[in-house]
C-alpha cells in the first residue's frame, strides 16, 4: 500500500478500493442515474429520495451535497451544476457514499457553515437524532477521493456493460479508444498530489 510517510491512498490504491466497492453496484442497461438508484433501493432494501437543492438555497460556500441517512431510508440533496453532465457526476458521487456505505457524521455547526440557508431549528432537528448527516464542499478526505474516482468510474462501468445485440456489439466495439481504457484526468490527480 503506501509507504510508511503517507497514511494517505496513492489514485492507483484508491481506484483499487473503489473498483471493489463498487463490484457489484446493479449498473441499469441503459444506464441513467435514476434506475440506478431504483436498482440501489432493491439491492439494499432502503429507499433513496434524491433531489436538488433549490437554486433560491445555494450560496458560493453551500455543500455540492447532502446525504442524510436514517435506519430505513436516505435522503440525498445535490447541486445542480452548470451542465447536466457534471451534475449527474455530483448525484453519482452521492451515491458511491450511498453504495459504500462511508458515514462521517457532522455536527451541527459543520452543518451550518456548509448549508447556511437552513436555520438553526431544522438542523437542530436534523442532527438531534441517530441519523448520519453528510455533506460535501471539498474533496481531501479519502472518503471523498473514494466517492470521486467512483462516480468516474460507475460512468465507466456503464459504458463499459456489453450488448446483446449486433447493432449494440457494434456500437460497443467503435465506441471504446484502440488504446483500451480511459486514464484518469488532470482533476484527479490534483487530489492525490501531496502537499
């Protein structure tokens, strides 16, 4: 693993954790992130309710999102972002915390500097019971490396499912690089660079 210095992941240790973590996610073909939550709901027998956050709620320091998870159900609170494309990156990020089951806990003050918008009474409210309340702004815990490189890597996943038909093989065929799989970016990478 690392070296004795870094009690951090190397991007090769932490797409090695997220490729077995995400084994065996139920990826829908085809794939769209909403039947991949249905699919998540049956696998784990808990409901997930996604939904954007209200742009009228979004401030500069406001959480890309929010997961509040209870024994028997999630709740997840994302973003919108400026393309439709990085949105549903933001949602599939949510749901690798989903997935995998990650569970910081904050505190109410964390809470609020992340989400200023709601009012001390409702994130009173939020955290006073056994549920786990995250929510993201940055990207330098492992955790969230982990929920990062896996939202690239279940768009990967789902472009990589084979189809059954011709036309589908043949798409599949002409669809994928000569050179064999993608490489992570330059944005990822910048996670892991030591400081």
């Amino acid at each position: 693993m690392t070296d004795a210095a870094s009690s951090e992941p190397s991007l090769s240790e932490v797409q090695e954790l997220c490729e077995a973590g995400l084994a065996d996610l139920p990826i829908p073909h085809p794939f769209s992130v909403e039947q991949l939550r249905i699919n998540m709901e049956k696998a784990r027998g808990r409901r997930i309710i996604m939904r954007p956050i209200p742009h009228s709620m979004v401030t500069a320091s406001a959480a890309c999102g929010l997961r509040i998870k209870d024994t028997d159900f999630s709740v997840v609170l994302y973003r919108k972002r400026p393309s439709a494309y990085l949105t549903e990156h933001v949602m599939l990020h949510e749901l690798v915390h989903e997935w995998l089951d990650h569970g910081t806990r904050l505190d109410p003050d964390e809470l609020r500097a992340l989400l200023p918008v709601f009012g001390p009474d409702l994130i009173k409210r939020v955290t006073a019971g056994e549920a786990t309340v995250q929510a993201r702004s940055n990207y330098h815990t492992v955790e969230e490396k982990i929920a990062e490189v896996g939202a690239s890597l279940i768009t990967r996943m789902a472009r990589d499912v084979p189809s059954d038909d011709m036309l589908g093989r043949l798409g599949d065929t002409l669809s994928r690089p000569a050179g064999g799989g993608c490489r992570p970016g330059r944005r990822l990478r910048r996670l892991f660079r030591r400081s």
